[in-house]
C-alpha cells in the first residue's frame, strides 16, 4: 500500500471523470487495485507500478462502458443524481465534461483525462499508452480541441424524429 | 487552453477520491489472492462438458419425429380458429377467436389464388425477400387453405387478408417480416437557400426483427411515386405481445399534423385492416399485432377481392368518395402558412404568438433561469420537493433547432441535501415546453419525468386544465415555456420593461393560445363567446377552456 498511497487520488479522479455513476466507479476502483496487486510480482520495479496500475484501470473502465453502451444504460436523469455530493454547479460541468468525453476517441481521452485530470506527466502517459511522448502531446492537444469546440458550441446530437409542420 | 475548458478541469479536479485509502487497504485484507498452478488433474471437468455439448448438438440436430409432423402442411383444417392468430399452443398469449358465429362466406378463392406472382418486384428491397417465387409453402406460418373457409372480417371487426391481398394493399409481408411504403396525403413547401421545393412525405414501415418502424421523406413534386398505390392509410397501430407485457405502441398518423380528432371523426369511415407477424426465432421475439386504418374508398375497395368487397360493404357501408375525406382534413388542417423556414414559427404564427404570450428581455430571462448562450438555451430550474426538506435541481439544456431537425432536450436532475441551498433557490419551475410544432408538448417534471409527445400523453388533459394558472414566456421562435404562476414569477414579469410584456393582456384574459388545431380558416366558422375579442384584423383570441367547446382562432 506504501507504493499505492500516493497514486490513488490520481486514479480516482481518472475513474471518476470517466465513470459518472458513483457506484460503478467503486467497482472499477476495487478491481484495479485488486488485479493489480493479484499480479503485484509481475511488476519488474517501481516505476512499472504507476502505468501498470493506469493501464489496469484503463482496460476496466473501457469494459464497463462498451457494456454500458450496447445495454443503452446511459440515461442523464438517473446518472446525475448518482453523482455524490459535491457542489451542484461543479457536478453540472463535469457531468457535461463527462459526455463530451464519450465523444472522444479512446486514447484522446484517456490522455487528456491522465494529464488534465490525474496530473500524469507526459513521459508516464506515454509508457501507459505504448506510444512516443510527441505522440502524446497530439493526442492531448486533439482532445482539447475537440472538447473545447463540443463544450462550447454544443453540437446537436441524437436527432429525433422530424416533427415538420404540414402545411398546403 | 481556454478558460472555459480550464473550468471543466477544474471542476474535475476538485472531486474526491469514491473510496479511501483505507478502505481499499482493508478491501485487498479481505481478498485472498492465490495463484493455481497449472496441473493436467485441474482438466477433469473438460470431457464431461464436452460429452454434455455433444448429446445437446445431437438432440438440436435430430429433433424427435413427433414435433416435425407438427409443421408438416398437410395438417388438418380448423376452420374455426383464425389462422393469423393461430400460434403453437403451448405459447399461444391470446385466446383463439372463435368464428362459428359468423357465416363462412363462399371462396372465390380457389387455387388461383396466386402468392408470388403478381407481386411487383421493384416494390422489394434486398432486406424483405418474402415473396420469392418458389419458395416452399411449408415454411409459411400461415396455411392458406384453411383462409378459403374463413370470413374476411373478424369478430374485432377487422378486415383479414392473406399475403396476396395484403400485397394488392401496398402491405408485403410473410408473417416475420413486414414492408409498407405509403405516400401520405400531406406535402409541404420548404424554403431553404432562397429555393423552394414541395415535398411529399413518405411513410414506410420496416418491421424485422426488433419491431421497429421507420419514416422516410422523399422529396418530389410528383404527386404519385412508381408503384405507390392511390390510396393510404390514416393511421397506424402496433401492439406487441410476449410473456411479459402486452404492449401497445402509439398510433401513428400518417397525415402529420393531423390531431386524434380528424381520425375519431374520420373512424366511421376507415377500414381497419389487420396484420398478424408471428414470432419466430431469428426474427420477433414477440408477436406483433398491426392494424392499418384505410379510408372506405372506392380505389381501396377495388383493390380487395371481390368477397371481401362484398364483406366491406356490409360491415362498413358504401365506400366514400375524395371528396368527402378533403372536406374532413381541410377542417383539420394546420392553420398556419404554406411557407416554412428554417428558424421554426413562420412568420405570422411568430407575429400571433407575440400577441398571446409574455416575452421578456434577457435578462429578466435571466432572473428565471433561463439563459441563452450562443446557439445553446440553458434552463435551470429549482422545485420542491412533496417533503418540503429536500430540494432539487432541474437542470434543462435545450439545443436549437439544426436545419429541419428538431431539437433534443437533455434533462437532468440532481439531489441537493444541504438545507442552504434551499433558501436561496426560487421555486420556478416550467411545467412544459413547447416546440414550433405546437400540438406537441414536451413536458419536464410533474406529469412526466422523461420527454415525449404529448398527444399520447395522458397528462396532457391535466396539463389543460392548468393552463389558466400559467406564465407562457415566450423565449423564441423556437420554445414557449407554461411557467407556474406565483409570487415571484409575477413579481419578475411586472418588473419588466419590455414593451411587449404583453403583461396587461395576461391579467385581463388569463388564457393562452395552446394549439393551432388544424383548422383552416375558410371552412370554419367562428363562435364568439364572452371570453374572445378581437385584436387585430380577423383574429381572435380565446379561453383555452372554450377550446373544446368549439372556440375556433383564423386568420
């Protein structure tokens, strides 16, 4: 626990903006970490331990939501009021932060949320992701501009039926 | 990176940890995490789930003999029991109708009576290949000799058919798959880029396997499309059945626009034709009950077999001419322009609108909560809750309209425990909004918790009656929102500067228009009651309570 003390409020913060509801998010956290200490001797050092247990933690919630999407769980009215008691306002943005997440390809969003979010640095993210530190860095900028046009403009999505107006 | 994305991280930020650290520490005590080494011994359940597998794969492959002769074709007639209600009795949900007091009627269908043949090809999409010449007629649920014996209606007063006269109609269906394309007797004028085009509505359901139905627009300015019959129906009703629930679906008009009343006054006249899809493995999990509303009219009646003319005739009267089914849609058609624009109201049903509903500047707006910020409407709204403890948040996000689609409402709802917040929360709330479709009202709380239309909604009667204790604050062309009447809304509204108000018009008259009810102006004639006066040329205006009463608005 010595070695996880200091990295859980990264990773909780890391579920929690990918996670809304807030007993699932339990439920992610508690099977990170278990996973990942049930394969504690795998990890070759120290430095391992941090992007093992991201990438542990990516690979979870990603199931959890490709599951919740095929089920159609995704309901704003009842996830809202799952949300834990923090401030009204702040719940608001993060719960639009949340669904602007879901529109973001998985490494974007997985990169902006380990940087803006977790406070990982560049070099950790990479070794998470498996991919070059340059690569990173586009991936985070990407998703800036991505969340920065959805949040801002708030684009029309999920189209109803067209209710015209018949006229002759 | 902007501020703005600066105050969702941070936000993000500030929440705390789901689980503490101690919590997670006596979580991993409590597991015991043990490795299990891998020994051949740990296989031995394997080829007793491999046996199990296989007596299964065999019993699936080779079913007994008994439940074959079952499907065979040859099985003897029930003249009694209605074939498309007929299912395995094992399963069967509803009883099977009992026809033995009506008088089979004479086949005029012998073995001409042909399946495939005649059917047109180019009606077929490469999903619905039920009418395939040649196809085996054993795997047809429906056993078409025994609907030689039957009557065409049925004790429910429905009009059955089998697949080829169900085909005639414009109906293609093989029992699991149904296919119906049907061009509607509504067109309208669109302006967009300074063009204008006159396009036909096209309704079409695809019924397959999830039951879902669909609507298409095909633009045009024919009036009649290749292979599209001259006739259509009115409405639409599907109702699903399983072990479960008997679910009926909402009715479907095929003419948009046109309310309940036009088909409850048109009903007399409307032959329902009834469809029956079966379910099946790979196709319904459920049966689906249909039923097609068709005008009584002779181009419908000539196409039906001349029995079931024969049966129509007695049971629905003499078919009507065009002439008659105009007059009633005329009566119920949409009052407003022939033009459309892409911002929502038309212009004079906006100049209309102004005059009956209050309209505040923003920031009076502002003051109930209601926010516009670049093409985003943001509505936040406070109630209370029946415990008088509590207090919740509504939070309302309404995006504009893009280009002709309507917009989606995204609604959300939080619980707010601390007792703070409930003396600095005002106790507004709208009970419903409304479109640039008037007839339909999307309701946000008290009546409904989710959005839908509100002519299939019960609450709308309850909606009415409240009418005369609600704000209409006209936000724009695009959203009218009924705001309970009390203390502070009225204090807001009076405090307004804004010359159209329209405040004093509110306290003398306390009524609102609700709907623009398909009625066209030459063809009604207007009634005038103590509650309506003019206010302009040829408009008046009225107490929603005398609506139904026959209160009728022109232009």
């Amino acid at each position: 626990m010595q070695l996880y003390n200091p990295v859980h409020t990264m990773l909780c913060r890391f579920v929690q903006t990918l996670v809304w509801d807030k007993e699932e998010a339990k439920d992610v956290v508690s099977e990170t970490v278990l996973v990942t200490f049930e394969n504690l001797d795998k990890i070759r050092d120290e430095g391992a331990f941090l992007s093992y247990l991201f990438s542990v933690a990516s690979n979870v919630v990603n199931k959890k939501l490709r599951r919740k999407k095929f089920w159609g769980l995704f309901q704003s009215a009842d996830l809202i009021n799952k949300a834990g008691n923090s401030n009204a306002d702040d719940k608001l943005l993060r719960y639009e932060l949340n669904r602007a997440l879901q529109k973001l390809p998985q490494k974007q969003r997985e990169a902006i949320v380990y940087y803006e979010i977790s406070g990982l640095t560049m070099e950790h993210i990479a070794e998470i992701q498996q991919q070059s530190v340059s690569g990173v860095k586009t991936s985070i900028h990407r998703a800036r501009k991505t969340l920065a046009k959805l949040l801002e403009h708030d684009e029309v999505k999920n189209m109803q039926e067209m209710k015209g107006v018949w006229y002759e | 990176m902007n501020k703005h994305l600066q105050d969702y991280f941070n936000a993000a930020k500030q929440q705390q940890p789901i689980l503490s650290s101690s919590e997670l520490q006596q979580l991993i005590k409590q597991t015991r995490f043990t490795q299990n080494k891998f020994h051949f011994s740990t296989l031995w359940p394997v080829p007793f789930v491999l046996m199990g597998c296989l007596l299964v794969g065999l019993w699936w492959a080779l079913p007994p003999a008994t439940i074959t002769n079952q499907q065979t074709y040859n099985k003897p007639k029930s003249p009694k029991i209605h074939t498309h209600l007929k299912t395995n009795p094992a399963t069967q949900q509803m009883p099977a109708t009992n026809l033995s007091g009506l008088k089979p009627t004479k086949s005029a269908i012998t073995s001409q009576r042909q399946l495939f043949d005649s059917v047109s090809q180019t009606n077929l999409t490469s999903i619905n290949q039920p009418l395939v010449a040649g196809e085996p007629l054993s795997s047809i649920i429906y056993n078409l000799e025994t609907l030689e014996s039957e009557a065409y209606i049925s004790p429910e007063g429905y009009l059955v058919l089998n697949h080829q006269e169900l085909a005639d109609l414009g109906i293609f269906t093989d029992g699991q798959i149904l296919n119906y394309l049907v061009q509607t007797d509504s067109f309208q004028t669109i302006k967009w880029d300074k063009k204008t085009t006159r396009e036909a509505f096209m309704f079409s359901i695809n019924i397959e396997k999830h039951g879902s139905t669909r609507m298409d627009k095909i633009s045009g300015d024919s009036l009649k499309l290749k292979d599209t019959k001259p006739f259509w129906p009115l409405a639409f009703k599907q109702g699903r059945k399983n072990e479960k629930t008997t679910l009926t679906i909402i009715d479907q008009f095929f003419n948009k626009g046109y309310e309940l009343d036009y088909f409850n006054e048109a009903k007399p006249n409307l032959i329902p034709v009834y469809v029956f899809l079966k379910a099946k493995e790979g196709k319904f999990s459920h049966d689906n009950e249909l039923v097609f509303w068709f005008k009584n009219e002779p181009e419908f009646i000539a196409n039906l077999p001349s029995d079931a003319q024969q049966e129509c005739l007695k049971k629905f009267g003499p078919p009507k001419n065009n002439a008659y089914f105009l007059t009633l849609r005329n009566k119920y058609r949409n009052m407003a322009v022939s033009t459309y624009n892409t911002k929502g109201f038309d212009s004079i049903s906006v100049a209309i609108f102004k005059k009956n509903y209050i309209k505040l500047a923003d920031k009076e707006l502002k003051k109930l909560k209601i926010t516009k910020r670049g093409k985003t409407l943001r509505v936040n709204f406070y109630d209370v809750d029946s415990n008088r403890n509590k207090t919740k948040l509504v939070y309302h996000k309404v995006w504009y309209k893009y280009r002709n689609n309507f917009t989606d409402i995204h609604y959300g709802r939080i619980s707010l425990k601390s007792k703070r917040r409930a003396t600095e929360l005002l106790a507004i709330s709208p009970i419903a909004v409304s479109d640039y479709n008037i007839s339909t009202i999307k309701f946000l709380r008290h009546y409904q918790d989710s959005i839908g239309p509100f002519i299939n909604n019960p609450s709308y009667t309850k909606f009415k009656t409240l009418i005369p204790n609600l704000y209409p604050i006209y936000v724009d062309s695009s959203h009218i929102f009924w705001i309970e009447k009390n203390q502070h809304t009225y204090q807001i509204i009076q405090a307004s500067n804004h010359k159209n108000a329209g405040i004093k018009l509110q306290k003398q008259y306390l009524h609102t228009l609700i709907t623009l009810t398909n009625i066209h102006a030459k063809t009604v004639k207007v009634i005038s009651t103590p509650n309506s006066r003019f206010i302009g040329k040829n408009e008046f205006m009225f107490n929603i309570n005398t609506l139904t009463q026959g209160v009728y608005c022109f232009r």
